[in-house]
C-alpha cells in the first residue's frame, strides 16, 4: 500500500452557481478519501472558500486538487504533510 498524507485543499470560487455544482460534483468523486470539510461563503464580496481535508497519497491529492484547480474561476492550493500514515 502506498504511503499516505494528510493534507488540506483551500478553494474559493465566486459567486458562480454553475461553477459550484462542478466543485461539488469533482469532491462527490473523491469522497472516500475526505476527512473533513468546511464552506464559508462571503456574501459580501460574492466569494465562497472550502476548505477539505484529505488522507491520501501525495500524488493522489496532487491530481485530485489540480481537478479542481482545473475550473475556470476556481482557486486551488493545496498542504500536504510530511507526516506519513
């Protein structure tokens, strides 16, 4: 089994109605490897952030967060850990 780390994706995306479907649709894919995750949305400034806390290999986290980062309006960084499961 390949080695695992705990990581933590941020996004933020505007307020795009069309654009948060696709977010959630891409976190419903990877659903089994969420720890955790929290929304606070701005109404304010029309931003919303997520921020999702993973358990998976980096290269799996790696390419699940450029998934996301991959939408248009959608800003991705990712932490991953050095700690090793």
């Amino acid at each position: 089994m390949e080695t695992q780390r705990i990581a933590v994706i941020g996004i933020v995306l505007r307020d795009n109605p069309a654009q948060a479907i696709k977010v959630q649709q891409i976190l419903s894919q990877f659903a089994s490897i969420i720890v955790g995750r929290m929304g606070v949305p701005d109404r304010a400034s029309g931003i919303n952030t997520i921020g999702v806390i993973v358990k998976a290999s980096a290269q799996d986290i790696s390419a699940r967060a450029g998934k996301l980062g991959r939408l248009d309006e959608v800003y991705v960084k990712s932490a991953v850990t050095s700690i090793e499961i």
